[in-house]
C-alpha cells in the first residue's frame, strides 16, 4: 500500500505540473498577466491588481483551470506525507485509516465510501476489533473504500469537535492522489458508526452524494439539513438498545413529512428489517448501490443549515461569522433567478458565494430578507475570489468567482 500511495503522490505532482504548462491558452492581457505572476510571484496574489479587476465569463473558466492546478499542487504537498504513511492528523488528533480499492477508474472520476465503525464507550481492544469488521463489512463495485479508526474511546466517538477537518482531509487526499471525484463521495456506518452518520451526514450535508445510516442512535440530531442529501436509515425491528428501533422509525416518519412538504426533496429510504435486531445480517450492504446512484449537487438553489451541536461556518453557498454560530441557529435560503431569498437567518451577516451556475454573473443581483430588499449587487468575477474561496474550503466544487458580505436588516 505504501509503494501504491508514493506512487499516486509522484504521479499527482507530475500531473499538476503538466496541468500548469500545458494550461489553455489565451490572449487577454489579465490572464497573461497572471501566467507571468506564476512565472515569477510578487507578492500575495489576492493583492494583485489584475487579480481583481473583472473576468469575462471565458476568462474565468481559464482562470479556474489554473487555480485548480495550484491547489492540487498545495493539497499534495501538505498532505502527501501523511497519505503515504497514514494516520491523517490535525493538531493533536490523529485518524487511522485502513483503504481497499475496487474496480477500474471511471471516466468522471473514482468514488469513495467513508465508512464508520462500532464500538463506543468501551476499551481500546473493542473499537479495534469493530475497526478491523468495518474494513471488511462492505465491498463497492467501484471506488476507494476507506475506514477509519475514530479517534477516541468514548460513546461519541464519531461526532465530536475536531472530526469534521480530518474527514474532509481523508477527502482531499483521495481527490489528489487516488482520483477520486468529489461529488462522489458517500457516507456510511454501523451502530456507534450508526450514530456518527446521523449527526455528520446533516452538518457535512454539502459534502456528501448520499449517506446511509445503519443500527445508529440519532441523538439530538435533526434531518433538515439533508435536503439535497439522499439518505437512507437501516434499523432492526428488535434493535431495542436504548429505543434506536422506535426512534428510527420516528426519524423514518419525519423524513417522509419532509419529503412531503418539499416535493422533489428529502430523497430517502427507510429500511426497517423485520425479524432482526442489531445485526441485520448483512442486507444493509444494498445501501452500497443505492447510494452509488447518486451525485452531490454542490449548488443547490434551495436550503435549509441549521447548526448542529458541533457547528459549522460554511454550508454550500454560504458562510455564517465564526463567533455568532452555535447550535440551533438556521438560515433558509433559496435562488430564483438572479435572486437571492433569505427566508430566515439567525445571524447579523451572511458571506455569499456565486458562480454562473447559481445566478448570471453579467448581470445584477438582488438579496431580499423575509421579502425585503437589502442589497441590490453588481457582481464581477475575479481570480482573488475564486483563490480565496477554493482555498477556505478546500473543495475543487467551492471556487466561486464571486462573494460578498451582505448584512441582515
């Protein structure tokens, strides 16, 4: 494994490398200019004029390209070290992982199933076993499956404080060296792993094509986030440790109100299994395939981000101030056309992110507050905003060309 991961990591450079000499070709001075900038850098390229004076739509197709291939070529560098020998760590946590891979690469790219273990408030010795069983409790058809050993020995095991960067870490590793799309990435785990997927599935909701839950307790978690989040719940009928059976089933009937009240929405499957308790022998392992379906949709023009105990300061488009967030604040935002609705936000201030995709850039934009008009914005994309967003979320899907800070009133 550690010669094939070396060799991924010396493929990834040499491919970048390629990507930056071999870039499309342009005319324009502004991106000449920042081909010489690459060159020979002068400076923070944020503080570049022509970094932020206005892209034709063109222009900043080329200009992503570029950017792209600079933090490829950052994310290999700061992470090849640790891919190359594991664990991925951030501070003082550390997260083993164990990686198997199947099948041949698809033409959009590899999946990947970040699947979570059991175990829980239980010694060491326990948790490496369920560690050992989940890395070999689902077999993909396609993809990089990857299982992680949890951090910690403790009934909240899988969502605690400090989990979040490390698992989008494991993320950006698989995109740079293992090819991995990032709108193909899915979520999956068994009991305790079960309780993990109930709480990051919605808080991580923009990361992840689909999600499946298996024999998990929710905690106080909420569903709303999973909006544009395929999920699936998989319950024994007499899994009744702790009610995780009534109140799967309760959680099975909250996500059919939502689906109902929100047509279209809330993709879901609830799966009771009759005459099984906590081990469903194996026909969870369908969610595999269900989930392979599926592909994250990074702009979704309509949703709901509401904070879960372990907060959050991006969701999708947008950005909430680090010292206003906490549990139980939400915004409920939707696009139509080159509008921009914020039906409600729990905080002062709101960064926003666009791209071509979500309004047209070459023409205005109107922010309105529960109906109300509060900004009216002449937007312009600008190689800054699109290095400053790529590298905030250090997501290849979240470069976007334009963002402002808009205050709520």
């Amino acid at each position: 494994m550690t010669k094939m991961k070396r060799k991924n990591i010396l493929k990834t450079i040499a491919a970048v490398a390629a990507l930056l000499f071999f870039a499309p070709s342009s005319s324009t001075a502004q991106i000449q200019e920042f081909k010489e900038w690459l060159a020979e850098p002068k400076g923070e390229l944020t503080q570049q004029k022509f970094a932020n004076s206005k892209l034709s739509k063109a222009d900043c197709d080329e200009a992503a390209f570029i950017i792209d291939s600079l933090w490829l070529k950052k994310s290999a560098k700061e992470l090849g070290r640790q891919w190359e020998r594991l664990p991925i760590a951030n501070d003082s946590i550390k997260l083993a992982c164990a990686c198997r891979v199947f099948g041949m690469t698809p033409k959009d790219g590899r999946s990947l199933y970040i699947s979570m273990h059991g175990g829980g408030n239980c010694p060491k010795e326990v948790n490496d076993e369920q560690w050992m069983n989940q890395i070999y409790l689902y077999e993909p058809f396609e993809g990089v499956y990857v299982a992680p050993r949890a951090p910690w020995n403790t009934s909240d095991l899988w969502h605690r404080k400090g989990l979040d960067e490390l698992l989008e870490d494991v993320i950006r590793a698989c995109v740079v060296f293992e090819g991995v799309n990032p709108n193909k990435v899915y979520l999956l785990g068994y009991s305790a792993g079960g309780d993990g997927v109930w709480r990051v599935a919605p808080r991580m909701a923009d990361k992840w094509a689909a999600a499946s839950m298996m024999a998990g307790h929710p905690g106080e978690s909420s569903q709303v986030n999973l909006m544009n989040t395929p999920y699936m719940i998989w319950m024994g009928e007499h899994d009744h440790y702790y009610d995780r059976n009534i109140l799967a089933k309760e959680k099975a009937q909250v996500m059919d109100s939502l689906a109902a009240a929100h047509p279209g929405k809330y993709i879901h499957s609830n799966n009771i299994i009759e005459g099984k308790g906590h081990w469903m022998d194996r026909v969870d392992t369908a969610a595999i395939g269900w989930m392979a379906q599926y592909r994250r949709m990074p702009y979704p023009k309509q949703i709901v981000w509401r904070q879960e105990l372990v907060t959050r300061e991006h969701f999708y488009w947008l950005t909430a101030p680090a010292d206003e967030v906490q549990q139980g604040k939400t915004v409920i935002a939707n696009i139509e056309d080159n509008v921009i609705n914020i039906e409600q936000c729990d905080y002062s201030k709101l960064t926003i992110y666009l791209n071509d995709r979500l309004v047209n850039l070459d023409k205005k934009v109107t922010v309105r507050y529960k109906g109300k008009k509060i900004a009216r914005i002449k937007p312009r994309r600008t190689i800054a905003a699109l290095h400053r967003s790529l590298n905030l979320r250090n997501d290849r899907s979240y470069a976007f060309p334009y963002m402002v800070d808009v205050k709520m009133k």
